[in-house]
C-alpha cells in the first residue's frame, strides 16, 4: 500500500467510516473528501451537510460521499443524523472504526491516519487531533472555558478540547447519541463518554483548517461557541 495510506480494513472487519462536518464548505469540501478517499482506501465516506447554502452537497456528491442534509439544525445535529443513518446500515455485531472531522481541513485530512491506527491498535477508545500549531484570530476565551469545563466535569486536561478531529469504534460512538447541540457536540461527547469510562488520548498532528480572524463576524462565531459550551457545562452537573 502507497505511504501515506491507512487500510480501512485493518482489522479484517467492515470498512472505516468517515463522518465530515460540513456548512457552506464548497471551497474546500471537495479537496477534504480528496484527501481522505486517497488516506483511507475504500473508506465510506459520509458528509453532514447542514444546511449549506452553497454548493457544498453538489461538491461532496461529486466527490463520491453520501450526503445526510436537511434544514440548517447546528452542527450537533447535522452530526447526530448522518451517524443514525451510518450505524443504521452497519451488519449486527459489526463495530468498525468511526472517523469524524471537519469538512475545512482541505488537503490536510490526509494526515488523520494516526487517529485511525491508534484506536485499530487499542490504545485509547477515543483519539482526539490536537492541532500541532495553533490557529485562529481569537483570544483563547471559548477555548479556554471549554478546558476549564472539561477538568471541572469530567477531571480530564486537554490540549484540544474542542477538536472535531477524533476517532473511535462504531459501539463508543453510539453510546455518545446523540450529541449536544450546535458548537458543544465535541464538549459533550468528550464529557459523556469519559464519564462513561472510555479511554481518551490525544495525538498532535499538523493540520490545517479555515480559521475565523479579529473579525465582527469572527467575534460573533466565537460568542455562540461559548453560549453552546456553557449550555453543555450547565447540562452536565
């Protein structure tokens, strides 16, 4: 097999699932797909379209994914779908690796392999991408409540704590539906499932995505991702 790939099969059981995150991603959808269809051969590849008003479905149907959309719901949401729908067509007793991710990786999503191998290879239930440089325009205010979140919730420190990069096998990530809504869907899955006593590892890797700078509507993004973070803070007592 070329470097660089992972064999969706590793393990001899069904194919690896990907799950990608999408909302008005036209501009980089279709690379992201790209990359993960040349990473992970034969991997079936699902997009969560929520809503997007762009061209973003078209692309990743051209791209050979099987689209879930429906009206704009939040990511969360969009997320929860596309998942009922990928475990509802799994055989009984099959409980093959789950890779979710952001649909604005672009070219880097190639690079997720570790995340994949890892939960193969039986070192955490749950490995989560910590961005290996950091990114974005922001002050670290709706990261940083979501580290404080965590440790306080679930007694657990992470580089990453809102990552949408992670894996995990078909029966973890069941057990994490459905997800919270909106921007809180990695907070409330971590805080679920270590509770529910999964091991959770985190994996620096060089990724890259679109970022959100000093912007109005860059501030406003980052204000709703604190409301949905202290939603799940205030859900999860």
């Amino acid at each position: 097999m070329p470097d660089g790939t992972i064999d969706s099969h590793a393990d001899g059981g069904p194919p690896l699932r990907v799950l990608v995150a999408a909302r008005d991603e036209e501009r980089l959808i279709g690379a992201t797909l790209r990359a993960l269809a040349d990473a992970f051969p034969g991997a079936v590849l699902w997009v969560a379209d929520d809503g997007s008003r762009d061209g973003t479905a078209t692309l990743a149907l051209g791209a050979g994914a099987r689209v879930i959309g429906g009206r704009p719901a939040g990511k969360g949401a969009a997320m929860t779908r596309a998942a009922d729908v990928a475990l509802a067509e799994l055989e009984p007793g099959a409980n093959p690796v789950f890779l979710l991710c952001d649909g604005d990786l672009g070219d880097s999503a190639g690079r997720l392999g570790p995340l994949v191998e890892a939960v193969h290879g039986g070192e955490a239930d749950v490995v989560v991408a910590a961005f290996s440089q950091r990114l974005g325009g922001g002050l670290g205010l709706a990261v940083g409540f979501a580290r404080w979140a965590l440790a306080r919730r679930c007694g657990l420190d992470l580089r990453a704590p809102i990552s949408g990069q992670r894996a995990m096998r078909a029966g973890t990530l069941r057990r994490a539906l459905p997800l919270a809504s909106g921007y809180g869907m990695e907070l409330g899955m971590t805080i679920d499932l270590v509770r529910s006593g999964a091991r959770l590892e985190e994996v620096e890797l060089d990724l890259s995505h679109r970022v959100t700078g000093r912007t109005v509507g860059g501030f406003l993004h980052r204000g709703r991702q604190l409301l949905d973070f202290l939603r799940v803070y205030l859900s999860r007592r």
